[in-house]
C-alpha cells in the first residue's frame, strides 16, 4: 500500500508541474474534467457503496446517518463545482476581475469533510467486511483526489486572480 502512496504522490507532483506551466484553458479544461469524473463517475459508485452497505449492515442505523452527512458534502461539492465552472474560471480565463467576484475564494472549509466521514466509518462494526474496506478505499481516493484538485486551484487559479486583482 505504501508503494501505491508514493506513486500518487509522484504523479500528483508530476501533474502540478505540468500544469503549473500549462495555459490557463488548459488548466481549466483539466479541472472540468475531473469536475465531471467526480459527478458522474466517483459520487455514484461511493453512492452506489454506501447503499449496498446499508442494505447488508441493517442493524447500524448510523451508516444511513453517515451516508445522509456524505449527500450534504455533494451538494456543497456540486454549488462550489458551480461557482468554480461559472465566476472563477472564468475570470481566470479572462485575467479581469469580474463585476461581482466572490469574497472568499479557498477550500479551507470543506477539506475535512471526507476524512470526518471516513473517521466515522472506520469506528463502525461492519470494518472488517469487505464491502465496508471497499467504501473507505474510495472515500480515501477521492479524498486524495480533492486536495489534488484543490492544490491546483489554490496555486495556480486562486494564486493568478488574487495577484490581478491586486493589480486593479
């Protein structure tokens, strides 16, 4: 498992340097990519996870609460994916600061929501059920995933507007 952390993080830091040095639509299109991967394909499957996981574990009412606290954390992922795809991309994009931009532009509040989750899970009867591995292995990803996704847009996107709008 170590080996596969380290190969994360390799292509992780591989990634950031490319884009770092990538042009700006090329930053963005790579983030409406994943934007779209974690809509259509990870919060489905972790969905899809946490129903068979009830249905197996009936006797831990908590699971079903846990899963309710993980449809709260999409739709705050879906607004701030909105808010992301409709102001500031754009207005990194554009490299003007637009008529109403957000105040407060980091992911501060939300980065440990899936690894609060996963706490929970783990503190659950049903850990040692595979299924029950599975769902914490994905939650896990995707939580690494996030604040990959993250990085780049603290460091790159959110780094790029506050200097313009310094600028302005």
């Amino acid at each position: 498992m170590q080996i596969q952390n380290n190969e994360y993080s390799t292509n992780y830091k591989h990634a950031r340097n490319q884009l770092t040095n990538a042009c700006p639509s090329v930053v963005v299109e790579s983030l409406i990519a994943s934007h779209n991967r974690y809509r259509n394909i990870t919060i489905p499957k972790i969905e899809q996870s946490f129903i068979g996981l009830i249905k197996i574990f009936p006797e831990i009412p908590s699971l079903a609460i846990i899963f309710k606290v993980f449809i709260k954390f999409e739709i705050a992922m879906k607004f701030h994916i909105a808010l992301e795809e409709e102001i500031i991309f754009k207005e990194y994009l554009y490299q003007k600061n637009l008529e109403k931009p957000p105040n407060d532009i980091a992911h501060e509040e939300e980065e440990p929501f899936l690894s609060e989750i996963i706490n929970l899970i783990k503190k659950e009867k049903c850990i040692h059920n595979p299924f029950c591995r599975i769902l914490i292995k994905q939650l896990e990803k995707f939580d690494e995933e996030l604040k990959h996704h993250a990085w780049i847009e603290e460091n790159i996107i959110y780094k790029k507007i506050r200097e313009n709008r310094m600028t302005y």
